[in-house]
C-alpha cells in the first residue's frame, strides 16, 4: 500500500519531516505550510503512481482551505485521509485545522489522555522555562523554551487561576 505522510512545516531546521509514534515507528514526511495545495499536490502523485491512503500529522495547523481540500481527496480522488492532531490549544481555542475537522470530517476518533488526578485530560497547559502555566500569547511558538503539560479542565482552570469564587 502507497501512503502518503504528511506533517507541519513548523519548524524546518531539518529540512524534512518524520513522523514518530510513542511505540518508536516512524516515518519520512512530506511537509505542509499553510500555502501547499494539497489537493494539486495529492492529485499529481496519485496520476504518477496510485496513492492508497494519505495521512496528516500535526493536522490541527492546517486551514480551513486545506481541510476543504482534503474533503475533495476522499470525494473526487477516492482515497482515504486520515488527520491526527491537538484539539485545542494552551488557551483553550480551536485550531483551524481541528475547527474545519470537527466540522467536515466523516468520522472522528478521540484519544484519550489523563490528567495527574485520573481524570479525562482535554486541556493543554503551556508551561515557560520555570514551569509557570501561561495565560497568553501566540498560538504558535517555535524553537522556545516553553512545554506543554496535558490535564483535565478542572486542574487547567486551577493552574490558571480562573475557578468561580463560591458565593457566600
Ligand atoms: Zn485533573
């Protein structure tokens, strides 16, 4: 099976991209940057060489344009494209990319991670160099010293300090 794989030109020191699992496979990339028409692209090789299935990594950075794109890959080319990617981020916001996934896609699975006190984690933090939560800034930072830290919403309103005060 020919697949095409596909990650975030967000940070191009390497100059390609790889795509890793936690279980240590990984892959060459394809890389995409918010000008790559993907279905040109996508229709180009699968004319040259019969493309099986494609798949989008860091999918939470595509546009609007591009996931519309991606619709017309399953539809017109018939192949199957499956996005991986965040939901929100560290403000809680949509990305474009998931915003125009959620919407359109065929079929959507939810990984589940956990927070420290075993609950669903759906919220990112984003922690600076010392370890505080940030409350804002862009929603992209590259090559910082920033990390991000999963956790249920409960703790992420804790971390941030935005909890309702009880009423006496
Ligand atoms: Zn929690």
């Amino acid at each position: 099976m020919r697949t095409l794989v596909f990650t975030a030109e967000i940070d191009n020191r390497h100059g390609v991209g790889i795509v890793s699992s936690r279980i240590g496979l990984s892959s060459p990339a394809l890389l995409f940057n918010p000008q790559t028409s993907l279905f040109g692209l996508l229709e180009k090789e699968h004319r040259a060489q019969p493309v099986d299935c494609v798949l989008i990594d860091e999918c939470q950075f595509l546009t609007r344009e591009q996931v519309s794109e991606l619709s017309d890959v399953v539809d017109q080319l018939d192949i199957p494209v499956l996005c991986y990617g965040l939901r929100t981020d560290f403000r809680g916001e949509l990305f474009s990319g998931s915003h125009y996934l959620l919407a359109w896609a065929d079929k959507l699975i939810e990984l589940k991670t956990v927070c420290h006190c075993g609950r669903k984690a759906n919220c990112v933090l984003r922690l600076d160099a010392q370890g505080n939560p940030v409350h804002e800034g862009k929603q992209v930072v590259i090559g910082g010293n920033e990390s991000y830290v999963s956790v249920c919403r409960k703790h992420y309103k804790i971390a941030l300090g935005l909890t309702r005060k009880e009423s006496e």
